[in-house]
C-alpha cells in the first residue's frame, strides 16, 4: 500500500471512530469498546497504545499537541477517561491512581469549617479518609441513615457543603433512593457525589439521576480482572471539572499508562461480566436465602428487602454482592467457615472475574470501630460475598461445602 492510501485509511478510520465516539445515541456495549478511543493516528493501532513517557516534544514554548508532562495529561489514560465517561453519561472523566485518590481529590474542594452530610454505612477507607484526615483539616462529617433521605434535612445548615452517598452500600446492602437524595442537595445547593462501585455504570447512573459528580474505585467491576487498582471521577459540570483537574494535577495522584492501559482492557466487557456476574449473584442468593445455616441475608433482587421498590427503579439488575449473617456463630465459627472454601477466594476487594469471600469486620471494615460498625450490622458473623462469573455449579457447590464445614 502507497503512504498516501495508508494515510488516507488512518484518516478515515479516524473520522470514522470519532463519529462513532460521539454519537449520543451509542448504546453501553458499544460506549464500553469504543468510547474514547481512536486508532493511533501515526500506526493505525486498534488498541490505544500504552504511550509510556512523561514528557512531550514542543515544537517551540508552549506550541504542542496537547499534552505537556503525564502528570496531567497522557493519551493512553485520556482514552480510559473518556471511556468512562461515556459509560455514565457524561461529559468529563478523570481517572487516579486508586479510589481513595479520586475521593481525596474531591474532599480538597472542602474548606475548614465546611460540613458534610454521609452514610452510616460507608466503604471502610471512606470512613477512614473522612475521620482520620479531614477531620484534621476541620471539615465536620455527619454519618447518618441515609434509606429515609428526609433524614438529611435535620442535618442541612449554610455550613453543609457536600453531601457524599454509596448505594448499594457495603457491605449491608441497603439501597438509597438517589433521585430523592439529588434532589434535597439541589434545592440546599449543596455538592452531591455518589459512589457508584458497588453498581457499576453498567447497573446505575446517577448523573441521570442529579448527581453532581460519580466517583468509581475502577479497581473493583470497571477494570474486574484483581490486577490493577486505580480510581474515576466523572461530571457533567465544566467549572466542576476544571477545580478537580486542578488537584489532580497539582496533588498528583494519577495513574501510569500501564494501569490505564489493562483498565481500559478491561472495561470493554463490562457489560458481558456484569451480566454473568448478576445471573451467578441471582443464584447465589436464592441458594442462600433458605439455607438452614444463614440467619440474614442482604441482597436487593429480593422482593422483601426493605428498599427494593427503589433498586427496581434505579438500578437495570442486583449485581453480584450479596452479604450473610451465620446462624448462632461465634467469631471463630466464622473465621472457619470464610477459610474453608476452595473456589472462592478469601481476600479484600470485590467485581473481579473471580469470587471472592471477605470479612468485612476484620477485614475491608476493620478501621470502623467495633460498637459503629455493629449498628448497622458489620456483626463479626457477617460474611460478604462477591459472586464472580464462574460456573454456577462449582460456586454452590463449594458455598455447600464450606458452610457445612
Ligand atoms: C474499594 C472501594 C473504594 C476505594 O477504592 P480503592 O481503589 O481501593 O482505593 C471506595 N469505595 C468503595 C465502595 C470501594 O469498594
């Protein structure tokens, strides 16, 4: 092939795809393999290159072609953004290089004196991140429950600044109304954030849902292969954007192209994992529900949980998470049965391809004080389970095995 047909196929491959990208009406498979992405203009390359260099040629001060130091910007982890992006249906992504690093980002928009009104049951580095550093900076938190949102009216004052939520939360499950909480933070104008790893873009939303700002530790169902750990903000507000770039550029915690590159690897069947991941989680649960040795179980597919009506109105399907509460088990009991499987994995982390079993009291949760944690029911006999898309029968099969043990 001539240099001029080659030039002009990369020309039209990349005209192409950049109408694909922005086509709105793109549905979530074909936002999950093509958002963002763009043959590479020099090589036509299919896969975004992990383009791994920290700096970029100018041609003279201040001439380039849009990316000065990796710091800020890298194209490899601009496809990833963008991609997520698109996932939530919305216009601005920036990508970390972990979920703590993107709410850390976030919580730098706060001053001293600033109030935030949140969950009682958080992720246990959200708790942490929250009591343990800025509350140092003399930011206020309010941990409270959030499954009747009028409960936030009592807390709001002009002092509220921020109103940060995590639905399904972990590891109890519950499901919080996200329209309703939206709409007390917009009418108090006050910052709204939502959490959404534990969902997914795949399962939820929330800028549809009058989010300001979604924040995903990627780490977990967008990446879903336990081999990368990084972070995402997304908005659909541009002067919101520009004040997060700012700290993500001027604090620093951004991910390498590596990490962007296997994330962005990963998130192209999102949707084909969440399916399997919610088909096995289906499954799990009704094997669960009436299994003699369980005495609760936290799942929101289940018509008498407390907030199904709402997850059946905000969320597309249940996910694959799914918590139990072992019949009269001690500590120790517990520890027996959460070491005793052979498919399942005991480890930290949740959404990868493979299932894994945690604890949370000791293990995701241990930096939650024993008497805040068991009001919300983090019980030392709670075990969570993150049903991974192997198959079914080998899961319950070894879910049989280890309770009997
Ligand atoms: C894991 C997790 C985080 C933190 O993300 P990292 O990538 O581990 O830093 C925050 N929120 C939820 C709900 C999580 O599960």
């Amino acid at each position: 092939m001539s240099v001029a047909s080659y030039q002009l196929c990369v020309y039209l491959l990349v005209t192409y795809n950049s109408q694909l990208t922005t086509r709105k009406e793109m549905k979530f498979a074909t936002k999950a393999i093509h958002a963002g992405q763009h043959p590479d203009p020099t090589t036509g390359a299919v896969m975004t290159p992990i383009y791994q260099t920290s700096t970029y040629w100018q041609k003279s001060p201040g001439d380039h072609q849009g990316y000065e130091y990796s710091r800020g910007t890298n194209p490899t982890r601009k496809a990833l953004e963008d991609c997520i992006a698109s996932l939530e249906n919305a216009q601005f992504g920036l990508a970390f290089s972990s979920g703590m690093a993107a709410t850390d980002t976030v919580l730098k928009l706060l001053r001293p004196g600033d109030e935030v009104i949140t969950g009682n049951d958080l992720y246990g580095g959200s708790y942490r991140i929250f009591t343990k550093v800025f509350e140092n900076y003399g930011i206020k938190f309010h941990f409270i429950d959030l499954n009747n949102p009028e409960n936030i009216k009592q807390y709001l004052s002009d002092k509220t600044k921020l109103i940060w939520i995590e639905t399904p939360t972990n590891p109890t499950m519950q499901i919080i109304d996200i329209a309703a909480v939206g709409a007390i933070a917009k009418n108090a104008g006050v910052l709204y954030v939502v959490d959404n790893t534990f969902a997914s873009p795949y399962l939820q939303n929330p800028i549809d849902l009058g989010a300001d700002i979604v924040m995903h530790s990627v780490t977990k169902y967008i990446a879903g292969h336990s081999d990368v750990v990084m972070g995402a903000l997304v908005t659909n507000n541009e002067d919101l954007y520009k004040q997060l770039f700012f700290y993500y550029n001027a604090c620093g915690g951004t991910p390498g192209p590596q990490d962007s590159f296997l994330a962005l690897r990963g998130i192209k069947t999102l949707h084909l994992r969440m399916k399997a991941h919610c088909e096995n989680g289906r499954q799990v649960a009704t094997y669960l529900k009436s299994h003699p040795r369980i005495e609760k179980i936290y799942w929101p597919g289940f018509e008498d949980h407390p907030n199904h009506a709402i997850a059946r109105k905000q969320m597309r399907d249940f996910g694959g998470m799914i918590s139990i509460v072992l019949k009269n088990a001690s500590l120790e009991d517990t520890f027996k049965v959460a070491s005793s499987f052979q498919v399942f994995t005991l480890a930290e982390s949740l959404g990868g391809v493979e299932s894994l079993i945690n604890h949370p009291a000791t293990m995701t949760h241990g930096s939650i004080p024993k008497e805040v944690r068991e009001k919300v029911g983090v019980v030392d006999n709670l075990i969570r389970i993150s049903v991974g898309v192997e198959d079914i029968e080998d899961l319950l099969k070894d879910l049989e095995q280890a309770l009997n043990s």
